[in-house]
C-alpha cells in the first residue's frame, strides 16, 4: 500500500479509529464529515516559492482562492475505481475554474469574491511570534539536553 494520498489517510483515519467503541467494524464510512476542496490561483499561473515566500521577496501581489465543501457521503471511499474516477472529474472542474479565472479573473461567473488584506504588522506579528516561539523552545530543549548529558556523562559530581 503506497503511503502518501486521500485514500491512504482516510485509512489511516479508519483504522485509527476502528479500535474505538462507537466505530463499527462493518461500517465502510469513512469518520469525517467534509471533504475541503481548495483552488489556489497566483499572479501569472506562477506560485510563490517557499524562499520567496519566507523572505518576503516577492512583489505584491493577490492570491486567489476558491473552496468547495463536499459531504464526505458523497465520496465514494468503499470503491476504489469510482474514487478514483470522482477525483479525476474534481480535478477536471478545478482545471476548468483555474482556466476560467486566468482568462476572466473570477472562478465561477457571477461569483464575488472577498478580498482579504494582510498588514505589516500583523505579518510582523505574527513572525515574531513564531520567532520567540523558537526561541524559547530552543533554550528549554537546550536546558534539558544539557542536563540531561551532565547527568549521564558525570553522574557523581556536585
């Protein structure tokens, strides 16, 4: 069994969860109750790269993106053929809406979007929280570990 893809975390899950009272074994669902579907669409057809987008060296641009909600019901996890077939005829809406959007700039006619800004500051923010979250695990990480070779290296010194 390949270790990567949908279908292999929906078994994942399944089995996961089959151990549990309320799960029955004889049950194909799958626990989950929606599939998200999410459409990115980028300036150009060119996404942004992970160094671009963690130096913030890319230009200012808009990053359009399109959701879809499906009820897990809908989805035919028990048969893998159909599975598959379903997920060729998603892939097939989302080549015609990213077409679609690159040629008009709406994913669906008549669709409004909403646009959403990010400000300096809260990108700032937010990097500093991440920053000092680094850092104040790496000191408690570099506090255990130290102790932790003390310990073992001179187990009888004062």
């Amino acid at each position: 069994m390949k270790k990567a893809g949908f279908k292999f975390a929906v078994n994942k899950i399944r089995r996961r969860r089959s151990s549990s009272s309320h799960w029955h074994k004889q049950d194909t669902r799958p626990p989950i109750k929606y599939v998200l579907d999410v459409t990115i669409a980028y300036p150009n057809g060119i996404p942004l790269s992970l160094a671009t987008f963690g130096l913030g060296t890319r230009e200012k641009c808009d990053i359009a993106v399109n959701y879809k909600i499906y009820d897990a019901a809908e989805v035919p996890f028990e048969d893998e053929e159909k599975l598959r077939d379903w997920m060729y005829e998603v892939y097939k809406e989302k080549d015609e809406m990213l077409a679609r959007y690159y040629a008009t700039g709406e994913f669906n006619p008549g669709e409004k979007g909403t646009r959403i800004a990010f400000s300096w500051a809260k990108i700032i923010g937010m990097y500093g929280f991440w920053f000092g979250s680094f850092y104040a695990q790496y000191n408690v990480y570099s506090y255990l570990i130290t102790g932790l070779v003390k310990f073992l290296l001179f187990p009888f010194s004062s």
